[in-house]
C-alpha cells in the first residue's frame, strides 16, 4: 500500500470537475472494493484515528448517516455540527470557522445554500473539504450515481442520461458529469425552470440535448433520473411548481420511450405521484435503493482519495 505525500497539494471537492475523469473513475473503483469488503464484513480502517468535522447548515438524513457512517466504518471518528448548535448561527465569519475548524479536525463536509459559501471555507481550511450539497451543485450524490449504473450496465461513457426535471443542483452535476464522462444528457424541464444558458456554454449535442417534451427526452435514454419539484429553500414555491411540473411525472409511458433495460433513480426523498410515479420507483427498473446506499460506499472511497491519495 502506498499513500500520497501528506504534504502535497491540499485538495478539496466541492464540484464535479475539481476531478479529473481518470480520478473519478479511480474514486469508483475504490468505491467498488470498499463496497465488496463491507458486504463480507471484512475490516477497512484506512482512516484509523482520523477526524471528519460534518457542518450541516441545511438538514439531512442520508447525507449524515451515509458521512457519519462511512467515517467510522474506516476507523476515524466523526463531529457533528450544525447552525443551531454552533458559532455559525451567531453570525461568526464563515472564514473564521473555517481557521479554527481545520486545526482540530481531518476533513470537513458542508452541506449549505451558496456555492460561495463552501468555497469561502475551504479557502482558508487547512484540510480537505466535500461538498455535502449546495445550491448550486450536488457531486457526492453524483458519484453515488455513476457507480450505480456502472455496477448495473457497465462503463457510462457513450450512453445516454435522461433528467426530467427543473435545473437544479442535481442536473448541473449531471452536466459536469457528461463532460468529463463522455455521455450525453438529455434534460426536460417547463419554460421557467430551464438550464441556464450561462452557467451551461456552447455544448455540442454529444453531451446535452434539451426538450420541451419530456417524453421526446427519455427516447434512447439508458438512465432516467429525477428529483423533487420544490428543492429545499423553495417551499414558497410549491404550488406554482405543482402546476409547472404537472407533465413532468415520470411514468410508465415515459420509462416505456427509453432503452428496454434503462434504469431510473431518484436521489431522494421521493413524493410518489409527484415526480415520479409509485409504478416506477418501486418497479423492476428502479435501482434508488442501491443508489442511495452507494453513498456510503463511494464517500468512503472519496475521503480516503482525500486524506492519503492513490492506494495500491
């Protein structure tokens, strides 16, 4: 086994491309073993003695279980901190937080609201930072995705994803993903939920085609994939996206227009008759449940790619 310099580079994760594809698929891999001893109860303590600082500034529950643990299961141990319960409620820079912070501990996952607040932290933390969720970008969930249909269907470059959904932080991941990846991402959303021209560039159609009709998006798609309607932080939202999205329900018609054996996920929580309906994600071609163990999996892999590098 060998590790990185630990006085290399410091590295932080806090969206898609702050990898490289070969380090993604490398992250996969390793997810991969790890997932492999974990079902034969074999011990993988890589990160014996270390310590993930976890600041949730929004709520969780697969986010915290899958952090908290994956961290002990590699041997380390893990603090728990949120807005209430911290100096981050009371108006302390985030900056500072960030100084004090990554002199006690290992690691660090935020799971906030702006990007640049995530990025504010790690620009003065002495130690990694993962993205747990932002407004703006979901990566950890991504990856979790990637090795799911990889474990299922094989390697994804070449394929096609198909998201049904507003231009949220799942669906910006998703883009990241296809240019790194080499796959194409169809994306489906009502006029006024649409990617953003600006965020999104001049992409050729070999890695995004968008649709007014969702049903023309999931024709060819080896992977459907979706979230709820109203993101956290957009509750006042609600019923005018309940109206928005009301042909955006992916359904068996919409499943029945993609390659026979595509699969369909959901990131989760799912509201069954919303965004999808209850014949879909609890049908044969619905892998959420592996999907969101492989969380845990591919978050353990991630932190030990952090904190020691490549291992043989």
């Amino acid at each position: 086994m060998s590790a990185a310099n630990p006085t290399g580079p410091l590295r932080h994760f806090l969206q898609l491309r702050d990898f490289s594809e070969d380090e993604i698929l490398y992250v996969i891999d390793r997810a991969r073993l790890i997932k492999d001893k974990f079902k034969r109860y074999l011990p993988h303590h890589t990160l014996h003695d270390r310590n993930l600082a976890m600041v949730f500034e929004k709520a969780s529950t697969r986010t915290r279980v899958s952090f908290e643990a994956g961290m002990y299961q590699l041997g380390g141990s893990v603090i728990y901190l949120t807005t209430e319960g911290s100096q981050l409620g009371r108006a302390e820079p985030i900056e500072d937080t960030a100084r004090v912070v990554s002199r006690m501990v290992d690691l660090v996952m935020i799971r906030t609201f702006e990007q640049t607040r995530i990025e504010r932290f790690a620009a003065h933390s002495r130690v990694p930072v993962i993205n747990g969720l932002t407004n703006e970008y979901h990566p950890c969930q991504i990856l979790a995705d990637i090795l799911t249909f990889i474990e299922h269907r094989g390697p994804i470059r070449g394929r096609t994803v198909a998201w049904i959904g507003d231009a949220n932080n799942m669906s910006y991941t998703w883009l990241q993903a296809a240019e790194l990846l080499g796959f194409t991402l169809h994306v489906s959303a009502p006029a006024g939920y649409r990617l953003d021209p600006l965020r999104v560039g001049g992409q050729p159609e070999t890695i995004l085609r968008e649709f007014d009709d969702p049903l023309e998006a999931c024709k060819g798609a080896d992977l459907v994939t979706t979230d709820v309607w109203t993101s956290m932080g957009y509750e006042a939202e609600n019923e005018a996206r309940r109206l928005a999205f009301a042909d955006w329900c992916v359904d068996a018609r919409m499943m029945a227009a993609a390659n026979p054996d595509a699969l369909f996920m959901h990131c989760l929580p799912a509201h069954r008759g919303e965004e999808v309906t209850g014949e879909v994600i609890d049908g044969p071609q619905s892998v959420v449940w592996d999907e969101a163990e492989n969380r845990l999996h591919v978050q353990k892999a991630l932190m030990e790619f952090l904190l020691l590098g490549r291992l043989e």
